[in-house]
C-alpha cells in the first residue's frame, strides 16, 4: 500500500484543491472528483467507487463534500478505510459559514468559478434549455434569487467575464466577492495533518508490536542478567558477562580487555583462560575506536561496553556458532552493553568505597552538613566560585566573632591576674561582665548572621533566605546589625550614619535586611574606600513620598564611585573590580533578595569619584505583597 493520501471532491472546487495542495508542497496527496450531483440524487457508495482511477493506490480516502454525500454514512467493505466530511454546504470549503448564510439572507444566488466555467451545462441539469427555455430560465432565478454572488477564489481569470455572460442570460444584477483560498488552504492543511498524524501513529503502533515481538525474544537473556547488577566486584561482573555472552551466542572464545580512564588497565583476560596469540588479541582490542563492529574472516565481532559516554571495556565474541545470524546477533549484544556497562561500574565504585570506607569514616561524619550544602550548591553554580563566595561573605561576621572571642579572653585573663594577686575589686568584676555581656551579645549576633549567611547561599535565587517573617522597628533592627559591623569598621575611620523614624515598622524578614546592610557596607569597605583610611556611610530609612506603602532606604557612601560602563554590570552574577577580594556574588545575591524575597526595587547611582547611592524601595507588609 502507498503511503499517499486521497481526496475526492466536487468537481466544482477541484481546482481550487489542486492548487492548495500544489502551493503547500502536499506532494503525498493527490485530488480526484466524484459525479457533481448539485441538482440529482445523492451519491451512493457504488457511484464513488466508479469514479476512483483504476490506478488509485492510497493509505487512506478522504471524501469531502455537502448535501450530496448525505447518503454516505455506512461504509461499504468495498470503500472500507475511506472518510467522508460532510459540509453544511459546498461554499463552507471556501469561507466562513456565517458569511455564506449573510449572502443567503440577501437572496445572493452564490457562484463558484467552477460552477460558472459550465454554467450551461448547470442549467440543462436544473431541467431548462439554455436555448428554448430563455424566459422561463430568467423567471426561475429572478424569483429565487435578487443578484448573482460570485465567491471568487482567484483560480480562474475568466470567471468574470463568464459571470457577465450568465447575468445577462438570466436577467440579475451580480457582485463579486474575492475571497481567495485561504479558508480551503487552512481546512485542507486540517485533513492533511490529521491523516499524517494518524499514519505515524499507525507506523508507530507497528513498531512497537514489532519491537514487542523481539524483547519475547530477549526474555530469556533478561531472566540470566537480571542480578547483573548487583555483583560487588569487577571479577565477578566480568564473569557473568562472560557466562551471559556464552550462553546467548556459543562463541569459540571470549576476549574481555579492562578500560579505566581511557587506558587499558590490564592484560586481556579470556573466558577459558588461555589465549593463543595474547599480542594480536591485545592489540586488537586496545586499538579498538568505535562503538561495534564485525570481523567477517572469523565470524566475531567486537563491542564497546560503556556507561555515560566513558568507556569501561572492550569485548570480543570470537567465533559464533551461528553466523547466519550474525545481524540478529549483534543487535542482541549491542542492547545488552549498556546493562553491562552500568555492572561493571557500579562494581568498581563499590570496590573504590569499600577502599575507602575506613579512611573515610571519620571524615565522612564531621563533612556529612557541610556536604549537603555543597551539593545542593552545586545546582545553582559552579561550585568553586560558590565556595569562595562563601568564604568571602562570611569573613566579616567571622572575623567580628573572632575578635570579640578574643577580647572576652584577654580581659578574662585581666581578671584572672587581679584575682590572683588578690588585687580584683568589685568594679573591676561589673566592669568585667558588663564588657562580657556585651561582647558576648555582638559575637551571639555575628554567628546568627554566619548562620543566615550561609543558608542564604544554599540557592542565590530567590528562596535564599528561608527565615521567617515578623514585624520588627527598622531603626532599632539596623542599630543592631551597624553594632555588630563596629569591630570590622573599628580597624579604620569610616563613619556610619543612621537616618530613621524610631517609629517606622515592616513585616518582613528581618535577616535579609541584615544580609543587605552588611553586604553592602562590605562592599563599601572593599571597594568604595579601597586605599581610603577614611569616609562615611549615610543610611536614610523613609516612607516613600509616591508610594506610602513603601519603605523608601538609601544607602550611600563618599568612597571612590563606580564607572559609567561598570555601573550597568555590578548587579551582574560573578562581576567583580577585583578579582583578588572579591567574587562578584554580593550585590547580585542583594538584587535577587529585594526583588524576588521583598518584592521590591533597586537602582543603583554613581560616578567616578563622586561615592555611590543604593536606592531601595521595599512594601512595609511583605506578607500582602507575597499573597
């Protein structure tokens, strides 16, 4: 059976179907007619059948049409297979129905340019002579009809000079309304489609029920290599392959060379054992490149064994007992390689674990947190510039808690002295827990931070801060966080100004405003007042003049400014002024938090020389904007 597609249709529209078909390059489908029955009785399927070409040789018949194939409903055996789409009306093939039935409302008697090419011959079949029958004719249509309606689908350029002859032989004024094939272009590119569609699932099925057929053929090799996989070392994966491969093929021998890291890793190894000219085999095997191939001479062919593109072997089936059936042969072999392939994997792993296991263990148990956040890093990025984005993130926080720590023992070792030498009084003992409560508080707040830094880094998206949301007082919150970044401010002469409404709340997430402030009094630290012993910091909390839903901060600096053509770049992942500080992550991680966790805004101004000013623009109420 060809694979071709059949359309039958009214000998009316033929053209205009034939040159769809022609300007969509259908070169699988091919049009034919059926008798026009516009005025006699409805076709049965013995008049179809009549008309179809004694050379017709298709997958499928379409027949598409109105009124005339009414009577086409069930399909006889002889037309079993065929289609019928019957339209309200012919004109429904070349527009919108709506239309049509606009026309028919007016008494528009609607024309086709192929009814119009032998309209005499129409009108003998309506039961006039177009020669005798003149006035009679004229009658009929002037009582039935107010004007003639051609729908001009462009396929004839004699149709209007034909219509002009039909009008004045009937006596009715006409119109002409282009309406081009776009209409039968979109139903035909419909029917075509759809028969396609079905064909390829009908070519699919067969290869399925194929493919069915030969996996019956398999079951017997799948019942052998099931456990395959569960073997523990290489020795004994390479066994079964040999045992799998004997049994399916009856080879004279079996020639198995070991690949590790693209270099064999041993000698070649033999199913009996003992192998006649060892060299030739080796080098054989070793100079082996693609991925099978057969070796007519001695009825053996030679497989790759892989697993993810890395190969872990090299097979050779030498000498088959069989090899009339050497392509059935190797197509089985070939489906079995990636089984075996993953065997021989899996048991090297578990033979590089099992080495490992005690040298591990201890390690494995203090690394188990660290990791997991490695790994789900390295889903975001790449895990080495993630790790020194860490490390950068959390030196200050770290740094502080180091400092503080220190502090508290050299002042612990103070009092340690005076109560040695009996010389402590009772100032210096509250002097002392004053100093430690408070210290102990700053290094409490920067290993807080620690924690939140380094579960912001888990995803630099936009679920990085995974802390809940409360209501809290800005000024009092940032007072907090400015007092835990005075031991790194300490080493230098910045200056950090809070401007804010004791009164001016948020629900929202009080970390990441933290992660913000700090990330970006680092940056200015780093990079701001690079080669700068001194310089301020001004933070200006507001509620926004245009918008008073929103929390209007500013953030500044005096520092060095940032250039016209980096200023566009510094929201960018991984861009950094210095490579040898920085990781390029800060403000990036700062622009997802604003915009994705607060749902708000950040714009960034500056100029070389002339500082910096972060504009942030945040909802009081995250949990409104969030619904």
């Amino acid at each position: 059976m060809t694979n071709k597609l059949g359309v039958l249709v009214c000998p009316f529209i033929k053209r205009e179907v034939a040159t769809v078909l022609k300007s969509e390059d259908f070169n699988d489908v091919t049009v034919a007619t059926f008798p026009a029955r516009c005025y006699g009785p409805q076709l049965e399927w013995d008049d179809i059948a009549k008309t179809l070409p004694s050379d017709m040789d298709y997958s499928q018949i379409i027949v598409v049409g109105s009124y005339c194939l009414a009577r086409l409903q069930n399909i006889t055996k002889e037309m079993e297979g065929c289609q019928v789409h019957c339209m309200t009306q012919c004109f429904s093939l070349l527009t919108n129905q709506d239309i049509i039935n606009s026309y028919l409302k007016e008494k528009a008697y609607l024309l086709t340019p192929g009814w119009l090419a032998g309209w005499r011959a129409r009108v003998n079949e309506l039961g006039f002579d177009d020669e005798n029958d003149g006035e009679i004719l004229r009658e009929f249509f002037t009582e039935s009809a107010s004007k003639l309606l051609l729908l001009d689908t462009g396929v004839d350029k004699k149709s209007n000079e034909r219509l002009q002859v039909f009008a004045d032989f009937v006596g009715l004024p006409f119109d002409i309304v282009p309406i081009g094939l776009d209409f039968l272009r979109l139903f035909m590119t419909k029917i075509v489609l759809e028969w396609r569609l079905k064909d390829e699932k009908e070519q699919a099925t067969t290869a399925l029920n194929e493919s069915r057929r030969e996996m019956t053929d398999y079951a017997m090799a799948m019942d052998v290599f099931s456990d395959l996989a569960q073997v523990l070392t290489e020795v004994d994966a390479i066994e079964r392959i040999f045992d799998l491969f004997s049994m399916l093929f009856a080879p004279k021998e079996l020639f198995y060379l070991s690949i590790q890291n693209g270099k064999p890793a041993e000698q070649v190894r033999s199913h009996s054992g003992w192998i006649a000219d060892s060299a030739a085999v080796q080098n054989r095997l070793e100079n082996f490149a693609g991925e099978y191939a057969w070796v007519e001479a001695e009825a053996s062919f030679i497989l790759r064994i892989g697993y993810r593109d890395e190969t872990v072997g090299i097979l050779e089936v030498n000498g088959i007992a069989f090899p009339e059936y050497k392509e059935r042969y190797l197509n089985l072999a070939v489906s079995f390689v990636g089984v075996c392939g993953l065997a021989i994997d899996n048991a090297r792993k578990y033979q590089q674990l099992t080495a490992q296991k005690n040298q591990l263990a201890q390690t494995l148990k203090e690394l188990q947190e660290t990791q997991q956040q490695l790994v789900e890093s390295e889903k975001m990025a790449a895990l080495g510039n993630l790790v020194a984005g860490v490390a950068h993130e959390i030196n200050t926080p770290v740094g502080n808690s180091i400092m503080a720590t220190s502090a508290v023992i050299n002042r612990s070792q103070q009092l340690s002295a005076l109560y040695q030498d009996k010389a402590m009084k009772r100032a210096d003992l509250e002097n002392y827990l004053q100093f430690v409560r408070q210290t102990t508080q700053i290094l409490l707040s920067n290993l807080q931070r620690t924690g939140d830094l380094i579960k912001s880094f888990k995803q630099v998206s936009v679920d990085q801060a995974v802390e809940s949301r409360r209501q809290f007082k800005v000024k009092a919150y940032l007072q907090d966080v400015i007092r835990s970044l005075e031991p790194q401010l300490n080493t230098t002469s910045i200056q950090i100004v809070l401007d804010c409404d004791e009164n001016l709340e948020l629900n929202s997430y009080p970390g990441v405003f933290a992660q913000i402030i700090t990330n970006l009094v680092i940056n200015s630290i780093v990079h701001g007042f690079r080669g700068q012993n001194e310089g301020q910091i001004t933070i200006e909390c507001a509620l926004s003049i245009s918008q008073n839903e929103q929390l209007c901060l500013q953030y500044r600096d005096n520092g060095r400014g940032i250039s016209a053509d980096n200023l566009v770049k510094i929201f960018d992942p991984f861009f950094t002024t210095n490579k040898q500080i920085g990781t390029g992550l800060g403000l990036h991680i700062i622009y997802n938090i604003v915009t994705q966790k607060l749902n708000g805004s950040i714009n960034c101004e500056s100029e070389l020389g002339d500082g910096v000013l972060f504009i942030i623009l945040v909802p009081l109420d995250t949990e409104l904007t969030n619904e």
